[in-house]
C-alpha cells in the first residue's frame, strides 16, 4: 500500500504527553477537547502500547499545528445573549448579543463567508443582527402571516421568538441557530 500523508500508524504515550504538554492542557483539558475521557488519557500516556486511531491524526496536526486549539476555543460569554450558527453540526459563528446596549460581537470559526453568519462582514452592528435574525424567518409580508404566528403560538412578528420556535431552520437550508441565555 502507498503512503499518501505523512502521519504515523501509531503514536506513544510520550508523543500524546509532548504535545499535550505543547498545548499547556492538562489530561482533563486535552480529554475534553479530544471528545474522549479524563482515563482514556491517562491510559494512552501511561500504557507502553502503540496508540492507534483517530487520535493519531488529530496528534499529528496539532503536533505541527499547535495554534488550532486556540483557533478552535470558545470565549466565555461577557453579553446576555449567545447565538450559535450552525451548518448540521457544525459551529460556523458564536454571535454575543448584548440587546439593551445595541451590542455584537462575533467569531467565525469557519473560513468560507458562504457559511458564516454575516458573510465577510466580521464587526457587524446591532442593525447587521437584527438583519441576520430577519433573513433566518419567514419574511413579515408572508400571506396569512397571522395564521403562521398563531400555529407557532407567537402573538405578533419578532424575529427572535420565531427562530427560538423554529431554530432559525429555513426550508432548503441546513443552517439553524442554537440560542444560549
């Protein structure tokens, strides 16, 4: 079989304790950010077996790309509001709202502005946002909007009460927006 990438079939416990070490994690920091438990570190760093998997990639590119995980961390939410933009499972933008100071502020977590919530726009203004959450609704024109509203149980149009109904989901799209208070 031809080698295509230069990543190893295996990786020590010193190779993942170096890099963990790198990125100044502890086993507990480094399992949540591996998706894997606090003891399956321990045992990958501890056993004298040759580490197999997925792990070994993500090892590999971290090992030459230590930088993802600071490009990949989620900052502490310092306004009321966080909206996540998501396409399927993935974290496109974070979005903190601070609604009564007409405040925003982002991070995309996504190169392409196809899939980012304001495009190239990256210091978007409270009149931006409210545009987002407009564009993520059904328009308020829509004939027999009042029918509409009523089967979502919303008294009148506010695009925020819709996309806490509907996810911000759109039909044709796989974009939808999680909303964190």
């Amino acid at each position: 079989m031809v080698k295509e990438y230069v990543i190893n079939e295996s990786i020590t416990g010193e190779d993942l304790r170096y890099v963990r070490q790198l990125l100044n994690m502890t086993q507990k920091e480094f399992s949540v950010f591996a998706n894997c438990s606090k003891r399956t570190v321990e045992n990958w760093e501890t056993k004298g077996e040759p580490i197999k998997g997925p792990i070994v990639t993500l090892i590999e590119i971290l090992r030459r790309r230590p930088e993802m995980v600071e490009a990949l961390k989620v900052e502490k939410n310092k306004l009321k509001l966080r909206l996540w933009y998501m396409y399927e499972n993935m974290v496109c933008t974070v979005i903190d709202v601070d609604e009564p100071r007409r405040s925003v502020r982002i991070r995309n977590y996504i190169d392409d502005p196809l899939f980012r919530a304001f495009g190239i726009n990256t210091e978007p203004t409270f009149e931006d946002y409210e545009d987002f959450l407009k564009s993520r609704c059904f328009p308020e024109s829509r004939d027999k909007i009042k029918l509409e509203l009523k089967s979502l149980g919303i008294p009148f149009y506010d695009p925020m009460l819709i996309i806490e109904k509907t996810e911000g989901r759109m039909a044709e799209d796989k974009f939808w927006i999680r909303i964190e208070r």
